[in-house]
C-alpha cells in the first residue's frame, strides 16, 4: 500500500508517512534499526545483526525506487536498504510491536541505543 504523502521531517529526524487521511510518524532510529538491507537482515534466517547505537542516527534524504519503494539515507552513511510500500506500511502500522521486540532483543544482549563515546574519532 503506497502512501498518500511523504513528509521528511529533518528536524525532528522522521518520516511521515500518511495512509487513507492517517498519520504515521516514524522515527529515524526506528527505520534504521528495522532497515530492510542484508547489513541488518542479513542472507537468511537467523543472521539478522542487532543494530545498536544508533539513538542519533538522522535520516538524510529520500529517494524513490521505481514505483515500488524508497531508499532512505542516513546520517550514519547506511544507504542500502529498499523499504518497499508493504514492508514501510508494516512498520507503520505495526510500530508498537516491533519497536518493543528491539528494546527486549537490546535488553537482552545488555546492549544500548545510545552511541559508543569511547571511540576516538580523528580529524
């Protein structure tokens, strides 16, 4: 199901998305946590790769695939995720459930959304 209307919301780091007159805003983080790519996914089942640190990852810019999908690129420089239509609407529609299902799976792995600091960045 493509939506009616495409909202990037820079300042706030979300994409809107609306269907049929409703809302749905969805976080960058949540989009970059939930990317549909073999980074995050990986090649089969069971090789999926929990996504951490990414709290303050932005979404860049957004780019339509054919007529089927959107790249989404962001800040944190992954860019190879295809969100198909039905695969966007599922995250919207299904938000609460799989953002608590990443909070557990971080839970459980003792991990956190926040960025690694202790990484020394030079210039």
């Amino acid at each position: 199901m493509m939506p009616d209307k495409i909202k990037l919301h820079k300042s706030t780091r979300t994409l809107e998305l609306v269907y049929q007159g409703t809302p749905y805003t969805l976080s960058a983080e949540f989009l970059r946590v939930h990317s549909p790519s073999a980074e995050v996914k990986g090649h089969g089942p069971g090789q999926a790769i929990l996504q951490t640190g990414k709290r303050e990852v932005a979404l860049n810019k957004v780019e339509p695939v054919g007529s089927y999908a959107l790249k989404l690129i962001f800040s944190d420089g992954h860019d190879s995720g295809i969100y198909t239509w039905q695969y966007l609407h599922d995250l919207a529609t299904r938000h609460d459930h799989y953002w608590n299902a990443y909070l557990a799976q971080l839970h459980e792995a003792k991990a956190t959304r926040d960025p690694d600091t202790s990484v020394v960045k030079f210039i």
